[in-house]
C-alpha cells in the first residue's frame, strides 16, 4: 500500500496575472520559484519558498505565441473548455511504492505516462481518472534509479 498526500493542484488558466493576484491577494499565497518548463506558468507557495513541497499551487499558462511546450508536455487543451472546474488540470499526490504501482497499473491496463523532473528529484506517473482528470503521481526519483538499476 502505497502513502499519499496532497502535492499541488493546477489549473490552466488564460489569465495568468489575473489569477495569481487572486490567489496572492485572497489565500496570501507567494509566488516562488518554479523549474524551468518548456511552457509559461507561476508556482504559488504556502510557506516558505525553499522547499518545493510548498509549492501548492501551480498555475499553467498558454503561450498563445508557442503552445507546443505545453502541448508536448502536459496535452493539449481547447482553450474553450478552461472555465469553472474545466480549468482544473491535474491533481497531484505525493506518493512511494513505484514498482507496485506500475505493476498494479499493467494489470489493471491503465494507461499511464511518465517522466522524471531532475531539479525536484521526482520521477512522476501520469494518468487519467474515468472521468478524464489527470491524476500525477510524484515519487522520489531514487525509486525510479533503484527499478532502472533492478532491470539492467
């Protein structure tokens, strides 16, 4: 059995400025520091800036100039549909047991991508829900070196 506990939500969101100053003004969340991805965005932190875990909301921006960072990284998305709970892009959890869990995914021929985030020193598990909500999965990128290390 696998530990959870809330990592960070995301919302994609054409008004960037807008939706930061709303979250800093009303939660008294900070802006800090965020990798660097191939798309736009601001991460918002609860707490102090020094650790990423504090960073609990991550706000995604469209580059309307270059969507294609986004694209590759995260999907694609009708700008239409990000309105109201539409704009919610992921929901992510911090979590261990990585070998179980693709083990479990395989059996249970859940589709799931994945990707390593070197600064964070996570590897990650994407994946959807029935209901099309992207669900990531952040373990610590030593389980995933570990599992590598076990299949060379």
């Amino acid at each position: 059995m696998s530990n959870l506990s809330l990592n960070h939500f995301s919302i994609r969101s054409l008004e960037i400025e807008k939706t930061s100053e709303f979250f800093s003004k009303v939660l008294g969340l900070t802006v800090g520091p965020r990798p660097d991805f191939p798309f736009p965005g601001v991460w918002l932190y609860n707490g102090a800036h020094d650790s990423y875990a504090n960073a609990v909301l991550h706000l995604i921006a469209i580059d309307k100039n270059d969507p294609n960072g986004l694209k590759k990284y995260l999907g694609d998305r009708d700008p239409s549909s990000l309105h109201g709970s539409g704009a919610v892009d992921h929901i992510a959890f911090f979590a261990n047991g990585l070998e179980e869990k693709i083990a479990l995914l395989k059996q249970l021929n859940i589709p799931y991508r994945e990707r390593t985030v070197p600064v964070l020193k996570l590897h990650q598990i994407f994946l959807d829900d029935p209901n099309g909500v992207v669900i990531e999965l952040n373990y610590p990128a030593e389980e995933k070196a570990a599992l590598d290390a076990k299949a060379a």
